[in-house]
C-alpha cells in the first residue's frame, strides 16, 4: 500500500482496501445466492399484548454464505440496493412470503419489507397482484412494510403506487418510523395502516430520565388520531413490555416473545391451531 506522507499507516489503507473488496465480492456473490439456495426467509411474531395471539409474522432474509457463514441483512441488503440486484432480491422475498403465508391460518398476515427503491418501480403493484395470484394468497393478509425513504422524491412520485396497493387490497405499514426523513403530512397522505416504532425508542426506554416513553406516547396518541395501529419493535424485557403496553402500543414484537422463526418451526410450533406465545423475559 502507498504510504500518503502523513502517516496514514500501510495497515490502515490495507484494511479500507479489504473493507471494499469484501463488498464487491459479497455483491458478485448475492447475485448467485438465489438460484444457489443460500437464502431463505425467517419470519418473526407480531403478538397482541392482550391475548399473547400471533396477529402477523414479518418476513426477514438470511443469508447462508458458503465461506462467510450467515451474513445479516443489516450487511448484505445495503449492498444489494446500491444496484438492481434489490429488485430481484425484493421480488424473490415478495413471493416466498406469499408463498409461505399461504400454509398458515386464514387470519394470520405476513409482513414483507419493501426497500424504496423497489416500491418506486412502475410495475411494484403489478408484481404484488402477480405474487399474490400465483400463491392465492389474500391481498387483505399481506402487509408491505416501507420506510420513510420512500418519500425523498415527494409523496406525489409514490401517489399512484399508494392508490394501487390500497385498490389491491394490501396493507401498508410505516417501518422504523421517527429514524429517517419524518414527514408527518405525508403521513396524512398515504394508506398507512400501522406504523412501527423502531427499536431505538424501545431499548432503554424503561431507564429513569429516559425521554423515549415521552416519543412513544406521541406516536402512539398520532397513529390513534390517523386511525393507525402502532407496533413496538424490538421488546426485549418484561420492563418494556410493561411499559410499551401502558403507553398504548398495539402489537408487540421481539425477543420477548420469540425471535424470527423458520417456516418449518412455524408450522410445526403451531400445529395443534394454537397461535399464542407467552412473553419471558
Ligand atoms: P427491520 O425491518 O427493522 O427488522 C427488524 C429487525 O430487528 C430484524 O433484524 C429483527 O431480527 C430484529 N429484532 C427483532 N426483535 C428484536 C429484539 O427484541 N431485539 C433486537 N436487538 N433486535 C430485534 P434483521 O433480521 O437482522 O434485519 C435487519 C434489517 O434488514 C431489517 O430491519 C430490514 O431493514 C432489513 N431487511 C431484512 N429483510 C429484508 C427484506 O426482505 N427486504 C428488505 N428490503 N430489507 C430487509
Ligand atoms: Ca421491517
Ligand atoms: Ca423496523
Ligand atoms: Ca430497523
């Protein structure tokens, strides 16, 4: 490596060149991981509080890496977005959750992430329907999760997107809400059913002079007056759960309850027609 004169050491420059190379071979490798089975999806509960009753599982990929081992989405789909490879990505993860929620009772939905660049394509509606045919999956049990990125080009560029997805019969959830370009009159403007606190507000939030039940209570008492559902991520503790609940949260997801869950586990978990899940912490 070249040394810059001021003492940037060699280790240094070796180890950003490293960085990079890594995410360059991790993108030639997604492009196969698809067609080489190495991806899957894991789906986590969405209890309500009230009853313990599963109401919805959230789809989320994993990646078997044949040398890396699992590679974690908070890794590898930053990378697939920098280019088309998310569409396919997308488009696979739309289908398999289809697919799969089609084997579970009628009254359970399933939640699939949707990055921005996706939901921006002129064709995401007709993929949708396509999906959802092709599994005779009820529009009505499918929830697409996006995140307030999709808004950077103003909520008239997604309008349409909107009204065709609502027309469709889907549900649309406001993901990670309170963490990126907050916008609370396109709130207004866009068929959000449920908006998802991000575990940020969560962790914590049950430490003394923390300021987060205070954002919680706030999104809480907005998605009321917009007629909205509001879901706590990441709930770890029975504190929290307490917490979250007394402050009004809707549904509850995290390890409390369970983590993401194979398909296989799913159906073998709840066989006996039981859906409900007791909160440990
Ligand atoms: P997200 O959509 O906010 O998903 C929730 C994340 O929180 C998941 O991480 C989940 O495993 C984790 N989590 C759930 N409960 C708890 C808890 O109690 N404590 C803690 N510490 N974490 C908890 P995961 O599976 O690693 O996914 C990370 C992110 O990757 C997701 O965040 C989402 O943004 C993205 N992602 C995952 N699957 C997909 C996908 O199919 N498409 C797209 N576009 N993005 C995806
Ligand atoms: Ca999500
Ligand atoms: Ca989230
Ligand atoms: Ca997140």
């Amino acid at each position: 490596a070249k040394e810059d004169g001021r003492g940037v050491s060699r280790f240094y420059t070796a180890e950003l060149r490293n960085a990079a190379n890594l995410g360059v071979r991790l993108e030639e490798d997604l492009r196969d991981a698809i067609d080489k089975g190495e991806l899957s999806l894991a789906y986590q509960p969405l209890v309500d509080p009230t009853d313990n009753r599963v109401k919805c599982f959230e789809a989320l990929m994993r990646w078997e890496h044949p040398h890396e081992g699992t590679i974690s989405p908070g890794v590898f789909i930053p990378i697939a977005e920098k280019s088309e490879l998310i569409l396919i990505l997308g488009e696979w993860a739309l289908r398999q959750a289809c697919r799969d929620a089609a084997q579970w009772p009628d009254h359970i939905h399933v939640a699939v992430n949707v990055s921005a660049r996706q939901f921006m394509q002129a064709d995401m509606p007709k993929l949708v329907s396509s999906a959802l045919r092709s599994s005779s999956l009820a529009a009505s049990r499918l929830e697409l999760e996006v995140t307030e990125s999709v808004f950077v080009g103003g909520v008239e560029a997604v309008d349409q997107t909107f009204d065709r997805l609502d027309r469709l019969g889907v549900r649309l959830a406001m993901d990670d809400f309170g963490t990126g370009y907050s916008s609370l009159g396109y709130l207004k403007r866009a068929p959000f059913k449920k908006i998802k606190i991000d575990q940020s507000f969560v962790q914590g939030c049950t430490e003394s002079g923390d300021t987060n039940p205070a954002i919680i209570s706030a999104v809480v008492a907005l998605a009321k007056a917009l007629g909205m559902q509001t879901v706590a991520e990441g709930v770890e503790a029975m504190d929290e759960l307490a917490l979250v609940r007394e402050r009004g949260a809707d549904l509850i997801q995290g390890y409390i309850y369970s983590p993401p869950l194979t398909q296989d586990q799913i159906l073998t978990k709840f066989a006996d027609g039981d859906w409900i899940l007791k909160a440990d912490g």
